[in-house]
C-alpha cells in the first residue's frame, strides 16, 4: 500500500523587502511594543534598550537657550544611538558639523564632541551665545535595518528584519505613522550600512 501524504504547505505571497542580487541576511530583531502595525520595508533603528523602532531624522532638538554670558553647552539627545556623520549643532550664528568620528567643529572656530552609543554632546562655541538664541541639534538615529515584514506590535514582540544585502527600493518606508520614500541622503547610510536598494 502507497501512503501519499502532504504534511504542510507553505507559501511566501506576501509582500518583502528582499531584493534580487545580493542575498539578504536575515534576522529577528525583538520590537518596541505599541508602535501599532508597521509596514513592510520600513528602515529601522533601535533605541537605547535596544529595541527596533521606526528609523527617523530629528530636527531641531533643543539643548540650551543662549543667555549672553555661555559658550559651552552640553546635553544628550533624546533618540539614541545616533548615526555618525549626521549630528548638526546651531544657535543661528555658528553650525557645527559632525566629521563622523565623534567630533563637532564649528563654522566660526567652535569645537564639540557627541558620543553616538549615547547621545551626549558636547559644543563650545566660538563666542557666547545670543541671548534668546536657541542652541538646537539635527541627527538621525542609527539606522539598523529594514523590516521584512508587516508586524502588528501589539500581536507580536518581534519582526524580521534585513540588515545586509539586497532590497526592494520601491517598498522602503521612513516613518510608520506616515511613511514616505527615504530620501537620497538616507538611501546612501543605507549603503554604507551594506544594505543595497535595487
């Protein structure tokens, strides 16, 4: 007698984010609960506990008001690990610009440091800062991967995510609330992250 058996089927006719080319590396990554459903090809970061949240860009981050009287100011922002290279400090007069190696160096002859596991920066600028001059910084977060998946975070406490190799550039998404397609700028930490769209 011939038994003739299917024990289980499974198809994969979902949407991805895998792209053709490079094979993408694949892995699970545990999810910040309550962020509600997240889209397949959404960039992720993770924050401070190490948690896969949706990958964004800050601007405008306050870290001081000027007074007059300071040059030094100090602070940690609020969304990290930040992506080096991307930390920009102002106060209307002097912009620092972030060389990628954890230094911060003034337009006007200022310098400053910002750690990228932490967030603490650090800025002196060349002379005080106006009074009623706000000192305010622009970043991104540390971009960790692309989610291959649609994840409903109050279902599920994990996602598969891409973090090398080839993915679909018509289904990458920055923000989940309301996603748009990732700028040129993001598009390139992509790369350099070894993350190729096609």
């Amino acid at each position: 007698m011939t038994i003739d058996g299917v024990v289980t089927r499974i198809s994969y006719d979902d949407q991805r984010a895998r792209g053709d080319g490079h094979p993408p590396v694949i892995v699970g990554r545990k999810l910040k609960p309550g962020q509600g459903v997240l889209p397949v090809g959404l960039l992720l970061a993770r924050d401070a506990s190490d948690l896969a949240v949706p990958f964004e860009t800050v601007a405008g981050e306050a870290l001081g008001m000027g007074t007059g009287a300071v040059k030094a100011y100090a602070d940690v922002l609020a969304k990290a690990p930040v992506q080096p290279g991307t930390v920009v400090v102002a106060d209307g007069v002097e912009t620092f610009a972030d060389d990628g190696f954890g230094r911060l160096v003034g337009s006007a002859g200022g310098l400053g440091t910002v750690n990228y596991v932490t967030g603490a920066v650090a800025v002196e600028f060349a002379a005080n800062v106006a009074n009623g001059n706000e000192v305010a910084a622009a970043y991104c977060r540390r971009l960790g991967g692309v989610l291959d998946e649609v994840v409903d975070t109050a279902a599920s406490g994990s996602g598969l995510v891409i973090v090398h190799g080839s993915v679909r550039k018509d289904v990458l998404k920055v923000g989940a609330v309301a996603p748009a397609a990732p700028s040129a700028a993001v598009l390139s930490l992509l790369a350099e992250a070894g993350i190729w769209p096609n």
